[in-house]
C-alpha cells in the first residue's frame, strides 16, 4: 500500500519506519534488520543524530542483496538552525553524504522555525539551544528555505520535498509561490490529536499525509514529556477492537491511519515490535470503529516546540 505523490508520481510506502530515538550504536543493525523485515521507507532527520548509522545499515542490506536502493524511500529533514539558502543547500549535501547515498526520496523542512546557524563543525545534530544554553531566533522567511529545497530537486538531490509541522495559514502561503509544490507534509496525528481539519485541507490540496507519533504519548514518556495522559497501547477501548481482530492494539492505532490514507512511521528499538508494527494493513476496521477510535480525540498535542520556548508557538 501507497500514497502517490502528485508531482513525481513516485509511490510513498503507507508504512515506514521511523528513527528518532533509535539507539545510535545499534541503529545500523536495526535499519538493516527493519529492511529485513520489508520495510522500504525509512524516516529520517538531521536532529535524530543517527542518520550515518542508518546510511550504514542500508549500505550492508544492498551489500547483501536484500534491496536495491531504488526499492527503498529514503526520507530525511533540515534543521531549523539551517534555514538560510545556503546553509539548507549544503546541509543536504553533508546528510546525503551521512547517509551515504545520492539522492533523498524526500526531504522536508522539519519545523516553520528558524534558529540562528551553528556551525556543524562546532556541534552537529544542534538541536534547539545556542551554546549559552538559550534560543536563538533567525529572521529567515520560508520562503528562502523552500528556494533552496526546489533548488535541491532541480539538482537530483531530492525526488520529492515537503513540510513538517506546518499549518493551514502557513501551507497556503508556501502554494502562493511555490514553483514545486509540497508533496508531503508530516504532522503529529493519533487518537488524542485527529487534526481533521488540516487532514480534509491536506487532502483537498493533494498533499500526502505522514501522521508522526501514531502511538501518543508512548514515545514521549521515556522523555518526561507524556503530561501523563493514559496510554493508547493500553486504551481499553483501543484493546477491545484488537481482540476483535486478533489484532496487537499497536496494530490498531496504525490501521485506523493508513485506513484514511494517512501514511504512519512508527519506531521501535525491538525487533519483534518492528515487525509487527508493520504487518498492520491485513484487515479493515469498520467505519463505526474508525469512529470510536476518532472520538478519542482531545485535542493533546506532545511535540509542541512552545513548551522549549514561548516564542515557538507555531501551532498557537
Ligand atoms: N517531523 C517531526 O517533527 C517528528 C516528530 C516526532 C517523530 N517523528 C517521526 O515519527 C516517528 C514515529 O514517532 P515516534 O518515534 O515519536 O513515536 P511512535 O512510533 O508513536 O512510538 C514509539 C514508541 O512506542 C514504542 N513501541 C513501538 N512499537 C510498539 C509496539 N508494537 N507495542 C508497544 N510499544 C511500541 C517504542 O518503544 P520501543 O522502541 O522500545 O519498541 C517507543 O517508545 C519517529 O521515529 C520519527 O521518524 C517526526
């Protein structure tokens, strides 16, 4: 199962496997175990700090004739101290060389917020925190960002480029003038969080959807950052449709996604996990269940760059 991408036509796995906070020293064996297992998208990012030992894992699966590197979708995202045209151009580049391939299948800018340049020699991934330990904000316009990520793909670096983390109001001022459109954009999606809205703008405008954190509040809570909402793994309701299908209710929560079309990443450190998060497309759930399960909804948003600082609030 796919999601077509308009411009290119290139198919987008509706499962891939996602990689922040997969374990840097074991991320080259568990790539090449996740490709192992079938995945063929594989979800990157500057800021996870893994993207070398990913590049790994994919060298050893094509070494072993287990894929070819056109059968895989390689995404990866620029970081938000990057945004300046010059420093996403070369940025690509480095990662492309991390990774250790030619071209992204998609790259995407990883957050509308732009912070102050950081040398990649000095620190690299930079994450969100100047050396003093504060933010720095940037005065660059999406507008520059997105030159140099069309520019990237008149140059074969990237088939596809899309948005992380955008909104409505700021996804239709990137159409204003863009010359290629967004493909993708990638956005926080499960039960308590169902976006419906920007879901029907995304699909009125062809954008394909990736939903990020299709399990809630799980990936959150070895960061201390859960704001201890109950567990969606453990939702009685959410168990109660498993048991139904004989289904695991990770399985579930990933369905009632790529059910609406919605592409889903999951991660997980734990092979069997992998494995089994990605055999989630062998049975349908009704639209009554569908229901439920969108019921849940409450509107909690975990990955929320206001809560690092205030003036962050892109989703205010
Ligand atoms: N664009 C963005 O700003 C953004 C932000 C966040 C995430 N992402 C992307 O989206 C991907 C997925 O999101 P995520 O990593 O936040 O969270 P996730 O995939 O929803 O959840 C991962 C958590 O669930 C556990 N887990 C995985 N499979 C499980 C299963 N079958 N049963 C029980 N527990 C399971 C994992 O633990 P184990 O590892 O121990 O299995 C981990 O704690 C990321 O890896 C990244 O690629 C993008």
């Amino acid at each position: 199962m796919a999601a077509v991408l308009k411009r290119t036509g290139q198919k987008m796995p509706l499962v891939g496997f996602g990689l922040w906070k997969v374990t840097k020293n074991t991320c080259a064996d568990t790539v090449y175990a996740a490709i192992k297992a079938g995945y063929r998208l594989l979800d990157g990012a500057g800021d996870y700090g893994n993207e070398k030992e990913a590049g790994e894992g994919v060298r050893r699966a094509i070494a072993d004739g287990l894929v070819k590197r056109e059968d895989l979708f390689i995404t990866s995202k620029l970081w938000n101290t990057f945004h300046a045209y010059d420093h996403a151009k070369t940025l690509a580049k480095k990662q492309l060389g991390l990774w250790g391939i030619d071209y992204f299948d998609l790259f995407l800018i990883h957050f509308p917020i732009a912070l102050q340049y950081v040398d990649p020699n000095h620190r690299y991934p930079p994450e969100w925190f100047g050396d003093d330990g504060k933010v720095h904000l940037q005065n660059t316009s999406i507008q520059e960002t997105w030159k140099a990520m069309e520019d990237l793909v008149d140059e074969g670096l990237a088939k596809n480029i899309g948005i992380s983390n955008f909104n409505g109001s700021l996804i239709l001022d990137v159409l204003r003038y863009a010359r290629i459109e967004p493909q993708v954009l990638q956005v926080e999606l499960h039960p308590y969080l169902t976006q419906e809205p920007l879901v029907q703008l995304a699909k009125q405008l062809g954008i394909a959807l990736t939903a990020y954190s299709s399990f809630g509040p799980q990936s959150y809570v070895e960061l201390g950052m859960d704001k201890n909402a109950e567990s969606l793994l453990e939702s009685s309701l959410i168990q109660n449709i498993g048991a139904e299908h004989r289904k695991s209710t990770g399985q579930v929560l990933l369905r009632w996604a790529t059910q609406q079309g919605i592409a889903v990443i999951p991660k997980s450190n734990n092979i069997d996990r992998l494995a089994e998060n990605l055999q989630c497309n062998s049975f349908n759930l009704s639209e009554s269940e569908l229901a439920q399960i969108s019921s849940l909804n409450s509107n909690l948003r975990l990955n929320n760059p206001a809560e690092i600082d205030p003036r962050l609030a892109i989703f205010a």
